[in-house]
C-alpha cells in the first residue's frame, strides 16, 4: 500500500481523492495540506486524511511514501526538489514545470534522491491512444507525415471573478496550453519523438486578462511536421488525427473529463463522425457512430479504400465521473 499525500485541495486536487480514495487496495492519501485550511480541513477529516497545516511537516513524516501535487504551476520545481531531497515519491500535475532550467533542476534533484517520478499525462495510458501508437508502430499507416490535434473547453467563460491563479498569464502562459494543449503536446512526443521547430500564435479573443486561442506548427526531428490547436473559449473539443503515406487514423469526440469537470448538462456527442481519405482520385467515405452509448472509435481508411474501426473504450457522457474512471480501467 503506498500512503500518500495530497498537497493542493482545490477543484482538481478534490478530484484526485475522490477518484481513488476507498476505491484502491494498493494506494490511500493519508495526508493532506492545501493553502486554504478552512475549507481542506474539512475535506479530508471527510475522506479520513489527516490534515498538516506545512508542506514541510508532510515531507518529515515516515509514515508518508509519496507526494502528489495540484498546485499553481509556478510551485513545481521546487516542490519536486523539496519532496526529493526528502526521500518522497512525487506524482506531479501537468505541466512539469515552465521553463527548461526549472525543469532540469528538478530532474537532477529525483536522480540524486533515487525517487519515482510521475507527472500526470494519462491520455498516454488512455485504450484509444495505445491503438494509435500500435498502427504507427506497426507500419499500418505507412511513413507518418503530418499530425494534426485540437483540445478546447469552455472553461474561460467560467473562471471566477478576481485573481484566480489559472488566469494569471505568468502561471498560465501561452493561452490554453498549461491546460488543455500539453496533453497533445506530450502525446505528440509519446508518438513520434522530440520536437525541432516551434512556431506559435497566441490570441486574446474573448477573455480581457488571458490569451486564451493558441495555434501551434511544429517540425518534429524526424522530418514530419504537426500543428496543435487549444482553446478555452469554445464548444468542448478533442480530436488527434495521424496521417501517414499509407493512410490516416483518427481519435475524435469530446473529452470525458474536461465534459464532466464543466458541464454536466452540455449536449451530447453528435451522432456521426465522418471519416474520409482521397485515394487515386476517389473521396472514400463513411459515418462512424459515435453516440454517448457506443465504444470510443479508432478509425482509418487504407491506401487500398480498406475501413477499420475499432471499439476501445467507452466514455459515457454525461455519466458520473465514477464510472467515467470505471470505464477507463476497464
């Protein structure tokens, strides 16, 4: 059993606990600290984790194996170098850090202390994105060429009125990205290895304080080029597309999470998604269901006019977020 403590009790920290405490035979937050007891406090005498009014007392305590962090962003370097100069094993909310050398600095300090690091990019371990992986790997696309990525929500519209941390352009910088871009960034890497290239373009449409619209063209060192696309000011999206000489593959629909987070009540998926490849002059195409009821789809046409669709993991949505990570460990 690892015991572990959770250092930042805001929404997303809540989130974490309630997913896994009571529900794990192998992992339980014993300890907690956040930056506004009056309402951590409460929250984890609830969920039975004793509450340490400082990090530094956590980080003294035998009696805990790991730490895992959702705080500000601007926090995790040194609260990794912290938590490895302790001799703790730190699982730490995207993104890494902000900058290189900050990042670089807490790398070093997990190598010297010989800990366990985790940083919370799970859409690699998502049933969908393993597919994918497996189809470039394996050659069924052929020498990959361009990918293409979009993650939006509509969080913008939402954040409270005042300071609040996730609006603050020096803990947030380059719009969307520390919220919603990263994920295909790190996925991008995942796939097809480092990147060579940026070049960036980051818009403050709707939000007064914030860039919230970024567009991103990449060249990777392997030769293919990508671009990414992440907004907080529109319709929940997702959608990571793989196009190689052979043909294409699509993951598509709204993300789970980012639905159930915001809006429990927003519509549902649409009911047909249109997967289509010209090959030799021909536009193949064909409607792919993907209603709230059916498995998720990984779906690629062949150079040859060949479809493949592949059911791999069901995300209800509008369901509750409990069968939300039912579904995904199944």
């Amino acid at each position: 059993m690892i015991r572990a403590a959770i250092v930042g009790l805001g929404r997303w920290g809540r989130t974490l606990v309630n997913a896994i405490q009571d529900k794990s035979t192998e992992f339980r937050f014993t300890a907690g600290h956040s930056r506004t007891s009056a309402t951590a406090e409460p929250f984890c005498a609830e969920h039975g984790i004793a509450y340490y009014d400082d990090l530094g007392r956590i980080l003294a305590d035998p009696a805990v194996d790991a730490v895992v962090f959702a705080t500000p962003h601007s926090q995790h370097g040194p609260q990794v170098e912290r938590s490895a100069a302790a001799g703790k094993h730190v699982f730490m909310e995207k993104p890494f850090t902000l900058d290189v050398k900050s990042a670089e600095r807490a790398l070093d300090a997990v190598a010297r202390a010989g800990v366990t690091l985790g940083v919370a990019y799970p859409r690699r371990f998502h049933p969908a994105m393993i597919e994918l992986k497996t189809r470039i790997d394996d050659g069924r696309l052929g020498l990959p060429t361009h990918c293409e990525s979009a993650q939006a929500s509509p969080a913008g519209h939402f954040m409270p009125g005042g300071y609040y941390w996730r609006a603050d352009p020096q803990e947030a910088p380059a719009g969307a990205m520390t919220a919603t871009g990263v994920h295909n960034l790190d996925a991008l890497i995942y796939l097809f290895g480092r990147i060579d290239e940026v070049y960036c373009l980051s818009l403050r449409r709707a939000m007064a304080q914030f860039e919230d619209t970024t567009s991103v063209l990449l060249g990777l060192e392997n030769g293919m080029s990508a671009s990414l696309y992440c907004s907080l000011v529109t319709a929940p999206t997702y959608r990571f597309a793989v196009y190689g000489a052979k043909g294409r593959a699509e993951l598509s629909g709204q993300d789970p999470e980012e639905f159930i987070e915001y809006f429990e009540s927003w519509p549902r998926v649409p009911a047909f998604q249109c997967c289509e490849l010209l090959v030799k002059g021909q536009v193949f195409k064909k409607e792919l269901p993907t209603s709230t009821e059916e498995p998720k789809k990984c779906a690629y046409w062949e150079s040859d006019g060949t479809y493949h669709a592949k059911g791999l993991s069901h995300f209800a949505c509008g369901r509750q977020h409990r069968m939300l990570l039912k579904s995904q460990a199944d």
